[in-house]
C-alpha cells in the first residue's frame, strides 16, 4: 500500500477535533466518489393552504389536547399540551443504588407558531416577520429565566416530517429544565476552561480565526457570522454566532435581533436552494446556564469572569443547524454503524460545504 506524499485535507482521511465538546469527528473526502446504492427517501413537494382547519397549530383551530387557538396574526407561543417535562413533579431520587441514579427532573415545555400561515417556513416569510420572531425568542428566553427551579432554556426547532415534526404548520419549541442538559453542559466546561487559560471567550477567538481563514464562511451581517465549522458532523451544518460577547438570546440588542434575523433569512434561502426543496433540519440555540439561585460574591482579588458561581463570561450565544440531506433532497445521511460505535464520520469537507451553500442565491427557489 502506498502512502501519498504530501497529506491533502480535501483528499485525504483526517479527523477533526470539536472544540465545544471535545470529542473527533472522522473526515473521509475521497468517499465522495463513491457510487450511492443506498436509501433514497421520495422527495415530497406538497402544496399547503395558508389555512388548514384539521392543523392543531392554526389560528381558530381547536388543538389535540382540547383547548382553542386564538385567531392570531403573528407569532403565537402556549405551554405544550403534552409536555415532556411538567412543573409540579415530585422531587427527590427514587434509587439508593450507586449505579442506578435517577433524578426527577421539572421543567416548562411551550410551543412557539412562527406565523398564523400553515404555508409558511422561515425562509418563505419575509424579514420582518422573522423579526417578530427572534423578537419572541428572546422574550420567552427571558420569562422563562426568571422561574424557579429553572437552570437551562432550550430553543430549538425540527422542521420537516424526516427530523421528526408532528405538525407541518411551521413551529418551534421552547423547553426549560431544572438542570443543565448534556450538550450544553459540555460546551459550559470546554468554554469555561478555556477562558481561565486564555481570559478571552473560545467562540470569540474561534469567529477570529475562522474569517481569517474564509474558507468556510457562509454569510455576514454586520453582527452576525454564519459558518460551517471546522468540526462539523452532518453533510451541511451551519454554527451562527454573534460579532459581540453576548451569553444568551435576551442580551441583543435591537439592532442585532434585526440584524438576525435578515441572516436567518438568507442562510435558511440558502439551504432551501440548495436542493430546491423545503430543507429539514435540527436547529437549536445555546446560551449560558440560567441561575435563578442567590449567588456569593467573589473573594477579594478574584477576576469574576473566572468564577462560574458567579457570571458566565466564557459562554458566546450560538445557534446549531443540523440539516441530514447528503446528496441531494431525497439522499439522506445516516447515522449508523461506526458513527454510533465509534465515533461521527463526514465524507464532504466543511470548506466543500462552505462554499456550496456560498454559491446559493438570497432569492427563494419558489420566488425565482
């Protein structure tokens, strides 16, 4: 077997650290030459009415759990009626066992309706629209923040029937829990460490260094940055991170709420254009740990910002996109086989997917 010369990072297998975790993600470019006889799902274009009278989510409509929608005409948000966490559960740990831990967990589960238009996803509405919503986001961000008992507020959204929506009406989620969930907890210790080594935030050295390099850089607004990282897992994830030191969605200001949500608009075009078709995705934002408990000042000569019982001035506000669509609108990725044995495996490079996604029009497929 021979080995190549001079080692090619769009040519050659390599692995990839994350830095937000830890853990290595395996690049294998050369397998994109590779014929695909594998799973093809049936691409889908389905016309949807603005209204649905049998949607759950419409305005007027009467929900699944019993209760009516208001006629609402902009973004409307209501505790989930069937929530996974619940607000009144039983406290305490129900095993002695050293090796069989459980912990009851309380929390508040809402559903955010990006628009009253059942034919509607977020790259299809306009920017002001979008707007309202981020302007939603951050609000409920902060009412949440302010319960108790509540540590950690997850946003996120599953757009598509393939990332697991139950509903086509275009929504998102909102879950607040008494503990801090796995992932942000990792990217907490990961960026907590490196700010007491380096004294600046991971993500903001790390948006430096990556619009320096260029290469894989997506879109900019003047205070946002939309990046495939260096480390990314599926085929056409994106990282969107925020110009400014800024812990979580509350803190924007005006501006940069506007400002997202013009960059919402294009990267989510983008994807969309890509395939020509509805793009799905996993997208969700991780802010800092919410503390609703009194805190102990520092002791004298402590820098705060090293101190996590305090303030969290190693966490930067980001948004994760995890679209599965591989080769084309009906080629997904899977992850199967050594990538839950083992560990993550990519075949495209993050720069092929930067640039790709680069070369796509701000102008919607549908409107074109």
């Amino acid at each position: 077997m021979s080995i190549p010369a001079v080692f090619d990072p769009g040519e050659h297998p390599h692995r990839r650290r994350n830095l937000l975790t830890g853990e290595w993600v395996l690049v294998s470019p050369h397998r994109t030459k590779r014929p695909w006889q594998g799973q093809v799902e049936t691409a889908t274009r389905t016309s949807r009415p603005a209204h649905d009278p049998t949607c759950y989510l419409c305005p007027g409509n009467l929900r699944a759990g019993g209760q009516q929608n208001p006629d609402y005409t902009t973004t409307y948000v209501f505790d989930n009626d069937f929530a996974a966490l619940l607000p009144d559960s039983p406290q305490g740990t129900f095993s002695d066992h050293p090796l069989l831990q459980v912990e009851a967990e309380t929390g508040i589960c809402r559903v955010i309706c990006f628009s009253p238009r059942h034919d509607l996803t977020l790259p299809e509405m306009p920017a002001d629209a979008i707007a309202a919503v981020v302007d939603v986001w951050c609000a409920q961000t902060a009412d949440l923040a302010a319960r108790p008992h509540i540590h950690y507020v997850q946003l996120f959204e599953n757009k598509g029937a393939v990332m697991g929506s139950s509903n086509p009406h275009p929504h998102g989620q909102l879950w607040a829990t008494g503990s801090i969930p796995v992932e942000p907890a990792k990217e907490d210790a990961r960026q907590r460490t490196y700010y007491q080594e380096h004294g600046s935030p991971l993500l903001l050295d790390y948006l430096d260094a990556e619009l320096a390099a260029g290469a894989r850089i997506v879109l900019e607004e003047d205070d946002w940055v939309a990046l495939v990282p260096f480390w990314a897992v599926w085929p056409f994830e994106t990282l969107v991170l925020s110009r400014r030191h800024v812990t979580h969605l509350p803190d924007l200001h005006v501006r940069e709420q506007r400002g997202l949500a013009r960059l919402l608009k294009r990267l989510l075009t983008r994807y969309d254009n890509l395939f020509a078709t509805s793009f799905p995705y996993s997208m969700g934002w991780h802010g800092r740990p919410v503390d609703t408990l009194p805190v102990t000042p520092p002791a004298a000569g402590n820098n705060p910002g090293n101190n996590p019982d305090t303030n969290y001035a190693h966490w930067q506000l980001h948004a994760h996109f995890y679209p599965p669509l591989l080769r084309s609108a009906t080629v997904k990725k899977f992850m199967v086989g050594f990538e839950m044995l083992a560990m993550p495996q990519r075949d495209i490079t993050a720069e092929q997917a930067a640039a790709r996604l680069r070369a796509q029009s701000d102008t919607h497929y549908e409107q074109a």
